[in-house]
C-alpha cells in the first residue's frame, strides 16, 4: 500500500465522541476549500458506524450547503432515522464553525436473492494501455507547475486514468459530453464492504462534471475558464465490488442550464458488472470579464 493511500485511509477512519458523534479532519485539495468526495465519504464512514456490518449500503443522497473550511474539524452527527427489518436509514449533518456545510442520507440493506439484469458495459480500452495522471499531467505544457502538483497530490492515493483527454487537457472547442475514466486505489485495501463503498464515494467527486465541460470546449477550473462546485450527489450500490480493482467510470452530461450543469454516471468492474449509478449537479459558470 503506497503512503499516500495509508493517509487517505486515515484521514476517512473518523474519531467518534459521543455516540451518533463523530469528528474528522480535511487536507488541502485542488481548490482552496474542502473537496466534497472527502464530505461525502466522511459522512457515508459516520452513517455506516451506526450500522450493523451484515448490512452494506445501497444509496446515498446528499447536499453541499456551504464551502467546507480544510483547516478546520468537521463534526457528523448521525440521525438513527429507522431500523427496519431489512432496511436501515441513516440521516448524517456535516458542521463546521457551528453551521451545517453537508448534509447525507444513506440507506441500508441486508442481502436478499431477487430479479437481476443491467445494461451492458460500454467499450473502453484496457486501463493497462493507457497513460498515468502523473504521465498525462506532465505532458500539460500550458498548466502551470502548481497546478498539476495540485492534481497529483490530491489524486496520490488513486490510479485515475482518462481514455481521452480530460477538459484541461485538449479546450476552445466543444466535443461530445462523454467521458471515461479507469480507476482503482494505489495498494489493496482490507475485505471491509463499506471501506470499497466509501472509497468509490470519495472518487466519484473527482471527474463527474467533466463531461459538462466537454460540451462547451472549457477546461475547468485547472485553466481558470469555469468556476463552480458540486450541489448535489447521489449514488446507487448495484453490486459488490472492490476499489482496489480496476472500475470504469463511464460519464455524460445531459443538461447544462441556469448556471447549474448535470453530470450522471456508472461505474462498471472490469468483467462488466455494473456496480454503481452515480448523479451529480453542480454550479458552472463563466467567469464575468
């Protein structure tokens, strides 16, 4: 396991102190305010604490209300909403500074045989044949220094490969809003169902509104063209799968409106099982001259 995965590891394993409380802490990210798969992945451990293990979750819905603080703690209290016979909810409120930044309801599931099918899995070339974050990033002549060390640093501790380029990469001229992404975590992680859930959270926050962007030939924010930042997420665990194994992020856009832009995903194993649907709003907008 390579020490940038060991820190992520830590910075998810939240304190708890008091029952239904817990704290967690923030590191930098690539703009300068709490990076929201962090929240949301916090929120999901907090949720799954208050939760018997035979029981992994199956969706989450959450809101980004405020800019997170990274150089303060954030406190998640957890709502035992219900405790079913099969299903469990979980409400969970992320605060800093005495104001709600987050807010997550999860559910839960026990195990049960039902009716099955999926779509299939969409072509994508093997995640061995194509280029690092570190190779790709590096070949960015146009990015400035700080800016790619940023990326690198805040995706250390994954494997994220891009089948084509990313918006920062290749911009000024619009392309289809479709994107794709390989990824898995830098080192095998222990056989702990919420600890895969949790990571694929993290990571589902990366690049899904990349394919906004895509449509109007913008780079993003790592060229200064857009500001913005997620609203809201949403996620659905389909079937059982590891992080530490390669996954496809298979991502579009169907709308950009109002200064707002949708992005909606899934994630595929790669032997083709579709192991989660992923949506996400967030703000996009021009910068002003």
């Amino acid at each position: 396991m390579s020490q940038a995965l060991q820190d992520l590891l830590d910075l998810l394993d939240l304190e708890q102190i008091e029952e239904n409380i817990f704290r967690g802490h923030s590191r930098s990210a690539v703009v300068p305010r709490v990076f929201g798969g962090q929240v949301a992945a916090q929120a999901l451990v907090a949720a799954g604490r208050t939760v018997p293990e035979d029981r992994p979750a199956h969706s989450l819905h959450a809101y980004f209300l405020r800019p997170g603080d990274p150089g303060a703690p954030i406190v998640y209290t957890v709502d035992r909403i219900r405790d079913g016979r099969s299903f469990t909810t979980r409400r969970v409120v992320a605060v800093q500074h005495g104001k709600p930044v987050f807010h997550l309801s999860a559910s839960f599931q026990t195990y049960e045989e039902g009716l099955d099918h999926q779509d299939p899995m969409p072509p994508s070339p093997d995640p061995a044949t194509l280029p690092t974050s570190q190779e790709r990033l590096r070949g960015y002549a146009h990015l400035a220094p700080e800016v790619v060390e940023r990326f690198l640093e805040a995706r250390a501790a994954v494997d994220l490969r891009y089948v084509d380029e990313p918006p920062y990469g290749r911009f000024g001229e619009p392309r289809e809003p479709h994107s794709q992404v390989w990824f898995r975590t830098d080192g095998k992680l222990a056989d702990d169902p919420l600890l895969h859930v949790v990571l694929a959270t993290y990571v589902s926050d990366m690049t899904l509104l990349d394919s906004v962007l895509l449509a109007h030939g913008r780079g993003g924010w790592a060229v200064g063209d857009v500001v913005g930042a997620s609203l809201d997420h949403a996620m659905w665990f389909h079937r059982p799968f590891r992080a530490d194994e390669w996954l496809l992020y298979d991502q579009q856009s169907p709308s950009a409106h109002g200064g707002r832009g949708l992005g909606q995903a899934r994630i595929y194993t790669q032997d083709g099982r579709l192991a989660v649907s992923v949506i996400q709003e967030g703000v996009v907008r021009v910068p002003r001259p």
